[in-house]
C-alpha cells in the first residue's frame, strides 16, 4: 500500500469515528474501586496484568502489589526493588514477573525473590523474543543517544544480559529495533525510513519477512524511541497493532493498514492534554484506549468502516487496561486506584454526582421508553432507557429536601402521583404540584378508573379522579397495596388483608403465612399473590401457600418487592436481587435460584425496587439504579482457582516445593491459601483432606488451614476453593513427609519389641528355672528326710511283727505242739524272707502283697486254731497284673484285726475277712473282723496302759506317703456299733491310686 492511499484510507477513517463518536452517549459501567483505604499501596496505578496462578500484579507509585481478589501484598525497596515506583510490568513464559522502575532499572520475581539488574541502566521497555527465547530491555539515552537493547537468554535464575547498544543514526539506514515479538514467533522490527519522511517495518519469521513503510508527521514520530505501551498485540494472531503521534496502524506478514485517525477522537501520541497511556488489543475487533483525559475508550470493530467508540470513566486519567480469565476487566488509573469491572453487562444511570450514588426507594415505568425514579432524598428523575438522559424536578426537589419518594406513579395529563413521607402529591410536567393529602403515604394503587386506593400510615384510603378523598376503608396502618381485579389486598405490620367483595378480611388470621410485617404484594401475570416478608417470598395461589427463603437459596430473608416477566420472578432483597424461574405443575410449585449481587455488577447489595423494561433490568439500590440485560447469567468463564501462599512449618516459613518435610518433634503445619476467583468477590470457600488419612472433603471457616500435631507419615494434602456458584477448582496436591522419630520407626519398635521379647522370656525362664530347682532341691531334701522316716517306721514295724511271730511260736513250744511249732516256724521263715525281700522297697506287687498276707494268715492260723476263720478275696490273676501298692500297709491293720478284735474273743468264733477289688481309678482293700470294736479296743488299752505300735506306725506311713506323691491313699476305720452297722466290730477300707506320680 502505497503512502498516498494510506493518507486517503485514514482522511476516511477520521469522518467515520467523528460521526461514530457523536452518535453514542457517555454511559457508566457498573465497577467496583479499590483504592488505598482498601489496601493499595499507592493511589497512582501504572500497569496491571494476571500471572498464569490467577493473581493480579499492579505497579503503584508505591511498590509492586500482588491481589488475590481480597488482600494486597506489596513489594517496595525492602524487598529488593530498585525504586517503589513501578511504571511496567511483563509476564514472561515462563511466569517471571518483571518490573521495570521509574529510575530504569529493571528487577524479576524470582521463586518469590527480586533479583535487580543494575548494570542495565535507561532500560524503557520489556521484549521477549520468541524466536530466540531470550529476554529483552529497551533502552535509550538522550544524552549518548545510543538505543538498542540488553539481551539475555531467557534461562530463569541464570540471566546473563549483554549490551548492545548502537547510535541513533544507525536505526534509519542500517539497524531496526525489534518492538514486539508473538507467540507465533513472528517478530516486528522498526527504524526510520531512509526514502521518505516515515517510518519503516520489518516483519519476520523463520519462513518469511516484509517490509513496509508508514508516514510520520511530527518530531515524536520516532519508532526507534517510543514507549512500548503503544504497540499491542493482538491475540490469536502474528499481527500487532500500533500508533504514531497522531495515527493507530495495524500490521502483519502480510500488510499494512491506517486504522483511524487519533486527532478524530480527540487524542494524540506525545501530547499535552490529550495523551494516549495504553492500547490493549482484547480481540481482532475490540480496541480499548487509556486516555489522560478522556478516561477509557472502547472502539469496536476497529478494523472496519463500521467502527463505533464508547467512552467510560471520562473523569479518570486511566493508564491501562486488562481483560482477566474469567472475563472481568481491570482499569487502573493515575490517581483514582483500580477500577474492577465485572463484566460489560451493567450499567449505571447518569445523574449528578450527588444524586448517582442516592438511596432509590420506588421505580416504576412511565411509557416505551421512560422510567421514573424517586430517592430517599426526595429527589424525583425521569430517564430515557436509550438515550440515557434524564430531567430533575428542581422546584421540587428545593421544596421536599429528605421528603422521601416511596412511590411515584403515571397519572392523568402526563403529571405525576408522589406518595411521600409528607404525603400524596400530584406532580405536573412544568414542576408544580399539588398536595392531596398531608399523612405519611406508602404505595399507590391507580385503578382502570384512574380512581386511586392509597396506603398510609393511618389506614387505606379512596381519592376519586380530582384528588378528593372519598372513603376509608380501615384505620389501621399499611405498609403497601395493590389489585387484582376488583379486589384489593394490602400489607400491615399483622398481616395481609384484603377487600373482597366489599367485605374486609384478615387473610392472616386464617393463613399463617401471611401474618407479620409485610414489605410488599406483588401480582404475578398467572393472578398468584407474591408476599415479600422478613422471612422470605409467600406465594399463595388458590388455596396452597409456598415459601421460598434462605434456606433455599434465595438471596435474603429480607425481601423488599418482586418483579415478573413471564416465569421469571425477580425479587429484590437486602442481600442482591434473587432471579427465580418457576413453572407451576397442578398446584406445587417448581423453581430454579439464581443471585444477583454486587460481585456481578449492582450498585448495593440493597435494593428495594426492580422493574422490568426493554429487555433490561432495572434495578433501584441503596446507591442509585443500574440496570443489566435479562439473559444475564453471571458465571464465571473458568473454575476457581487456588494458589497456596504461604507455609509455616514450627513456626518457619518453608518454600512451596514438591514435597514438604515436617520436623518430627512439633508436627505444627501451617497454610495460607489464595481461591482465585474475583467474581465471587469474599464468598470464596475452601476445602481440604488428607489423602491417606481421610477420603472426606473438609470445609474450611477461612483460608488458613493448621494442624497443631500432625501424624506421623507420609500424606499428600489436597487443597480446593469454591466460588459463589459452589464451583470447584481443580484440587492442588502437596505430598507432606512428617518422618517418626527413631523411636517410632519399624526397625526401632522390631528390636525394641523382640528385646522385650527375649528379655521377658529370659525372665520367665530365669524365675520358673530358679523355682524349679528350689523346688526341686526341696523336694528331693523332703524325699530325703521321708525315705529316712520310712526306713525308720519299716525298722520299728518289721521288729514288731516278728516279736509277735516269736510269741507265736512260743505258745506251740510250750505246749510241746512240735508239729504245729514245725509248721508254723517253716512258714514263719517263708514269710520273714519275703518281708526282709521287699521291706526295703518303696513298692510292691499285689499278687506279693496277697502272698504275703496269706502266709500271715496261716500263721494266725496254726496259732489260734478253731477259733478264728479267715477269708482272702482277690481278683482275678489277669486284672492284678501290673498292679503295685506300698509294702507293709495293709498287714498292720490285719494284724490288728487278730490280735485286737479276734484274739480277745471268748464267747465266738472270729471271723476275719480281707477282700480286693478294683474301681476306675482305686485299688480297694475291705478289712472286716466281728471283734468287740475298734472303740472297745481302745477303751480297754486305756484301762490297761497298752500302746499299739503297729497301726500308727502304718497311719504316719501313709501321711508320708500322700506328702511325697499327687495321688493319695484313703483310709478309713469304722466300728460298727458306732457307725451304726449289724454285729459289731471294725472295718479298714484302703483305697491305693492305680497311677502313683
């Protein structure tokens, strides 16, 4: 394109953005400010843009701020910058934040460090050239008038920058100075035109390059110097576009346009008053301007002869302008802060100063186009939804200062109907009126008839056509009234009331739903009654009642008025304007919830009147009317996000690296957390869980998570945010290692387990083995001192037996029985061998043991003759082998049984019977004799002095027997008389163990 075609394109360009411009009126974008009373660190606002956490960075004339939607933290010379104030800020791909200082040194944010780079001085502007990878300063010196850049490899925390720095002169014949550089590694150089008065353009890619040329007409026109705010690029696309003194160009691989002319608008580049700070590309057809004076300009379709421009904030030096990821924009200025904009969706009315930002208390449509408003002031304005200009009452508004409008209404001859704290009044186009009537008025209710029913502080009274009262219906006080049909319903401070059919009837007394303070009756087009409470929407339609409040996610409890347009409710609460879709199926009502709150756009949370118009809602707040379009939706573009800030493990700030090490003696975890999501505004919740400890997900009360004593081991602690509409980010994961002591590890708790081990088992081992062989010695000293005793008891038994033996044979010897002496003394020897045989044994076998009693038994015999009769009794052969008792126990109580109970006998013949038997676990030996009695025996041993030997002799045995040995031996001696048994007598029972341990 030739230079002569671009003058003729942008001469075109100039009349279509004059006539563009003087067609659009000045409107206000609904914003929020944040300032220095809000945590700014300075009121003058250079630059902003979003890092790829979500974070907002401003440069201030006071440090470097980074904002995470609720609190600012600054950087200043403290922590490393070369100067508090900050003119621009560049995101590089990396994420590395640089600053560039008023004083020309550039500085980096570094893993959350400044590193300054004071050996490059003048620096002007940040590059980073995609097609090399490395990082450019700008710079220029006015003195030297060298210009050209510092260079460095883009390595995070290993730059290393070069100068390269050439005179000026050089850039208009030989050198062009790379000015900006796409992610499509596209790279625009620029120098002084060498043929004409211009400049020229060198575009490059590792495929292609052009060059171009462009006009300048003014000394500033110098490409080679100018600030890098002027050169935009455009996004999606290898194209820039850029501005001369008094031109805005576009530029690609493939050509070279003039896009409009900045003197039509007002501006120029390098002016007094009319200066341009900062262009900001936001898409191939949105161009927005930052002017000194003219505030913020949005020209779209910028590329096209159908460009239109919309000027915002005119009163504000704005000096940059940024669109975040979830579609909000970003407005700094030089001194009014940082403008915040949720979205491009609400407006705000124009007015005065004082009067935009005044307490709404009705709003009501006038006609087509026409909206009426009344203040808490006691101002009343008239708007035009489409031209945005509006008309004041003045004569009335000096007359009823503080008078607050609480309903303004259409009436007959184009006036107007003011219910007001100082009563109804007729207000008439030329700002006259007429007062009615002098009581406190609430709300209107004009009829078909254009009579009119009016709410008062002192009841519901009737004017006719001319303003004359006519009637009073009740005196009771109302809060508001409307109709339906010929019926009239109206609010009091115990309820809803209504006149139907003539007939005044309290609806809540018989509808406890409708009792209480009442705010506002509202008729939806389906005739149901909306009842706005302090506890919420009443909806009564035939019959049913339904309440909707907090609890199901209406915005407020508190509910002021609702407005309809079809289905869609809106109702205006304390808290934002609740937007409510229903649809009624038979008679139960089904809805949807949606809120509208200041974090969208509203003036104030507070609003007390909506009203539906040309597709827009218009809402009247505690600070002035704004309105927004009805299909707003409000979502945020993207998910929250969430950024951790800051980590104290005991006490010690720890870097946010891969995994975290906790001391194992405190355990102390402390984190702080950013949720990224400026649309929600405060209403950002958090959520977190220990992985390996608990599935669950936790609700935070803040954004500080603390664990005083953490467990032991290895967790990976999962973090997430959630905005206003319950949206969840997407989880960040942090592995914690908090290692147990030696102590508490596996290997410490084995050893130390299987030592307790051993060593209980040792003592154990120890302590039984040690009682063992004290027992043991014990036992053997006891078997020692009971085989002594036993040996003794045998030597003092066996003489016993044989001396009676001995008397024996005396007898036979003395009455020269030589046969019976010869027998007698032939099986005494038998049984003086066995006894001297087995007298010494501690057991012997039954079947010797019977032996042995019989050759006893024979000699008692041959002894006593006819008159004793004895029987032996034992078991069969087979069942007595193998059977052992102690020797020499059961012969002394037989032996007893001669000498003391047959011996004695004169009067009969004794009988003696010892009889064996086996049981399951005894050996049973029966002794039974028909002496006198073992108790006679012993009455008459006492009389003569004679001691028995033998039987205690045997008693003790046994005693010493049952010490030594588990199983014992059971005696027993019975006399008959005395036991109550036949004849007399006695009777030995012994009974021997079969197992002897």
């Amino acid at each position: 394109m030739s230079l002569q075609s671009i003058r003729m394109h942008r001469a075109l360009l100039v009349i279509i953005c004059i006539f563009a411009t003087a067609a659009t009126h000045a409107q206000e974008l609904a914003y929020r400010q944040w300032t220095v009373k809000d945590g700014l660190p300075g009121a003058i606002v250079y630059h902003c843009l979003q890092d790829r956490k979500g974070f907002i960075w401003f440069a201030t004339n006071q440090g470097v701020t980074r904002f995470d939607g609720r609190t600012f933290h600054t950087y200043t010379k403290e922590d490393g910058l070369p100067d508090n104030e900050i003119l621009q800020l560049y995101l590089d791909r990396h994420d590395n934040i640089w600053f560039l200082s008023f004083v020309g040194i550039p500085s980096v944010m570094y893993h959350d460090s400044i590193i300054r780079f004071d050996n490059c001085p003048r620096a002007k502007g940040f590059i980073e050239d995609q097609r090399t990878d490395s990082i450019l300063f700008t710079s220029y010196d006015q003195v030297t008038e060298l210009t050209g850049y510092y260079r460095s490899p883009n390595i995070p925390g290993r730059w290393k920058f070069t100068s390269d720095l050439r005179p000026r002169v050089l850039y208009n014949t030989q050198l062009a100075i790379l000015r900006a550089s796409t992610p499509g590694k596209t790279n625009f150089y620029f120098s002084n035109s060498s043929t004409s008065n211009g400049g020229s353009l060198l575009v490059q890619n590792s495929h292609a390059k052009s060059r171009f040329h462009f006009p300048t007409i003014h000394r500033h026109d110098d490409p080679v110097i100018s600030t890098q705010h002027f050169i935009g690029l455009l996004p999606d696309s290898n194209a820039i576009v850029f501005f001369t003194y008094d031109s805005a160009w576009y530029a690609s691989m493939s050509q070279i346009s003039s896009l409009f002319s900045l003197h039509a608008l007002g501006l120029n580049v390098g002016g007094v008053n009319s200066y341009v700070n900062n262009i900001y590309c936001e898409n191939d057809s949105t161009l927005w301007l930052c002017a000194r004076n003219q505030g913020l300009l949005r020209i779209r379709n910028f590329r096209t002869r159908h460009a239109t421009v919309t000027h915002f904030f005119p009163r504000s030096n704005c000096t940059s302008i940024m669109k975040d990821r979830e579609g909000g924009y970003w407005v700094t200025t030089f001194s009014d802060g940082v403008f915040y904009l949720p979205n491009l969706c609400f407006s705000t009315i124009p007015g005065p100063p004082d009067l935009s930002v005044s307490s709404v208390r009705s709003l009501h449509v006038l006609d087509d186009h026409r909206l009426v408003a009344g203040f808490d002031d006691g101002n009343i304005m008239e708007f035009d939804r489409n031209t945005w200009r509006y008309r004041l009452f003045p004569h009335w508004a000096a007359n009823n200062k503080n008078n607050r409008i609480m309903d303004v209404r259409p009436y007959l001859h184009h006036s107007l109907l003011v219910a007001a704290d100082m009563g109804l009044h007729r207000l008439f186009p030329d700002d006259t009126h007429t007062l009615l009537q002098h009581n406190a008025h609430k709300e209107l209710l004009i009829r078909p008839d254009h009579t009119i029913v009016a709410a008062f502080s002192t009841g519901v009274f009737f004017f006719d056509t001319s303003g004359r009262q006519v009637n009073q219906i009740v005196p009771e006080r109302a809060t508001c009234i409307t109709g339906l049909g010929d019926n009239i319903y109206w609010g009091t401070l115990h309820g809803v009331y209504a006149l139907l059919n003539g007939r005044v009837t309290p609806l809540g007394q018989s509808i406890p739903a409708l009792s209480g303070i009442i705010n506002h009756i509202d008729v939806a087009p389906d005739s149901t009654l909306w009842v706005s409470t302090q506890d919420g929407i009443v909806i009564w339609k035939a019959g049913s009642v339904h309440r909707i409040g907090r609890a199901q996610n209406l915005a407020s409890d508190l509910c002021k008025q609702v407005s309809f347009d079809g289905n869609t409710a809106w109702v205006a609460t304390d808290k934002g304007i609740s937007r409510i879709g229903y649809y009624w199926q038979d008679t139960v009502l089904r809805y949807s919830i949606f809120n509208i709150t200041e974090e969208d756009g509203l003036r104030a949370n507070d609003v007390n009147r909506t009203v539906i118009a040309g597709g827009y809602v218009w809402a009247g707040t505690a600070r002035g009317i704004c309105s927004f379009p009805e299909t707003y939706t409000g979502r945020s573009l993207t998910p929250p996000g969430i950024v951790v800030t800051r980590i104290l493990a005991d006490g010690r700030p720890v870097d946010v690296a891969d995994s975290l090490m906790i001391n194992y003696s405190s355990g102390k975890l402390l984190i702080e957390m950013a949720g990224i999501s400026y649309r929600s505004g405060s209403h950002v919740g958090y959520e977190y869980r220990l992985e390996e400890a608990d599935s669950n997900w936790n609700r935070l009360a803040g954004n500080t998570l603390e664990f005083p004593t953490l467990p032991f081991g290895r967790f990976v602690l999962e973090l997430r945010s959630i905005d206003r509409w319950n949206n969840r980010s997407n989880p960040i994961a942090i592995p914690i290692v908090h290692p147990s002591p030696f102590y508490r590890s596996a290997a410490f708790l084995v050893v130390t387990y299987a030592l307790i081990v051993l060593l209980t088992a040792a003592g154990f081992y120890l302590y039984f083995r040690r009682r063992q062989n004290k027992r043991e010695k014990e036992f053997q000293l006891r078997k020692k001192m009971h085989d002594l005793e036993l040996s003794a008891l045998r030597a003092q038994m066996n003489p016993h037996f044989i001396f009676n033996c001995l008397t024996s044979i005396q007898y036979h010897v003395l009455r020269a029985d030589t046969v019976n002496a010869n027998s007698f003394l032939h099986k005494f020897s038998n049984l003086i061998r066995l006894t001297l045989n087995y007298s010494s044994s501690p057991f012997i076998s039954l079947n010797e043991e019977i032996k042995m009693l019989n050759l006893y038994l024979e000699l008692e015999k041959l002894r006593l003759g006819h008159r004793m009769n004895y029987q032996l009794i034992s078991p069969q052969q087979v069942e007595t082998e193998g059977l052992f008792i102690p020797p020499m126990i059961i012969q002394p109580y037989v032996e007893n049984a001669v000498q003391h109970g047959i011996a004695p006998l004169e009067d009969r013949i004794g009988e003696l019977s010892v009889e064996f038997r086996l049981s399951a676990r005894y050996l049973h030996c029966t002794i039974e004799d028909n002496g006198q009695g073992i108790d006679h025996s012993h009455a008459r041993k006492q009389s003569t002095g004679h001691i028995s030997q033998g039987s205690g002799i045997t008693a003790r045995r046994i005693r010493t027997i049952n010490s030594i040995y588990k199983q014992q031996i059971i005696l027993e001696i019975l006399d008959k008389k005395s036991a109550g048994l036949p004849g007399s007598g006695t009777i030995v029972n012994l009974s021997f163990p079969l197992n002897i341990d």
